[in-house]
C-alpha cells in the first residue's frame, strides 16, 4: 500500500467527523462515499496521464474506495450517537 491509501483513509476520517456534526451516521457516510466517487471521476478526467491504463486507474480507484469505506466503518464503531 502506498501513500495515497493512508491520505484517503485520514480525508476520509476527518470528512465523517464533520459530517457527524450536522448529520447522522447515515449519512455521514453516504457524503462520504458521494465525496469519494466524485473525487475518483475528477482524478480519472483530470489526472488520466498519471496513470498507466485503465486497469491501474480501476486497482488505485480500488484502494482510494476502501479507504473511504474503511473510514466510514471505523467511525460508525468507534463514534456514538448522541442523536
């Protein structure tokens, strides 16, 4: 894993946690992940040369995804609702 994955899963982290201070868990996480689809199809249109076919943008989407999920699942069991 490089660096990219730990940026991801800290944005993330951080997007939930401010999120969660005017929404529910719920959708906390769906901004989150919204946040993080929109982001990769940003990167895949502005960023395509960075990348060297369509499998490493697919593999590197991959790991920026689960990231953001794995984000998304650590706040949702570590934060409680107060709600």
């Amino acid at each position: 894993m490089d660096i990219d994955f730990y940026q991801h899963l800290f944005l993330a982290t951080w997007l939930f946690i401010i999120a969660h201070r005017w929404l529910h868990k719920k959708y906390s996480m769906m901004t989150v992940m919204g946040v993080a689809i929109l982001w990769e199809v940003a990167e895949y249109f502005y960023n395509l040369d960075a990348y060297t076919n369509l499998h490493h943008w697919k593999l590197d989407t991959l790991f920026d995804m689960g990231a953001a999920l794995l984000a998304c699942v650590f706040c949702v069991l570590i934060i409680k609702d107060t709600k």
